[in-house]
C-alpha cells in the first residue's frame, strides 16, 4: 500500500511540474482510491467525488486532517462545475492557484 501511494505521489508531482492536468486528475482520482480502500471515506464524500467526476471533473478526492466534508475537484471551468454542484444543494467554492512551484 505504501508502494502504491508513493508511486501516485510521484504521478502528481510530475503532474504538477509540468502542468500536465490530466495526468493530475488521474492521479488524484487514484489517491482517492487508495483513501477508500484505507477507509478513510465516508459515503457521503465518495458520493461527492463521484459527482464531479460525473459533472467533468478531471479528479476528485477527500482532503484535510479528517472528520470530512471537504473535497478538492478539478476542473478545466471551475465556476461552471461549483454552480453545478451548488444547484445539487452542496457549497463549492472555485479556487486556482496562484503559481506552480517546482
């Protein structure tokens, strides 16, 4: 387990270095694979992740220090996809981020 998830926190990194953001989505989408097979992830937050893959998110995964609720999604529109969720009854809120550092 430890294997896999260093070889997706490789996957991101190179992602980020090169702004390659399929490759990113892949690899959050993976990290939260291995979050859900740790039982990390309540039904609720595989629920949300699910739906902004639906809705054309590239990846979705939990984040933070744990006791849920908060969920990192990317997407090529992020207001498009946060008004999306937020007709669904949820609160997102867009982010970008400033500058990437190597």
């Amino acid at each position: 387990l430890l294997a896999d998830y260093l070889n997706v926190l490789r996957l991101g990194e190179a992602a980020l270095a090169t702004g390659d953001l399929v490759a990113l989505g892949e690899a959050m989408n993976a990290n939260q694979r291995l979050l859900e097979s740790l039982g990390a992830v309540d039904d609720r937050e595989r629920e949300i992740c699910a739906l902004a893959r639906r809705l054309g998110a590239r990846g979705a995964k939990i984040t933070g220090a744990g006791g849920g609720g908060a969920v990192a999604m990317l997407h090529e529109d992020p207001l498009l996809l946060c008004r999306r969720i937020n007709d669904r009854g949820l609160l997102a809120i867009p982010t970008r981020p400033s500058e990437v550092h190597a």
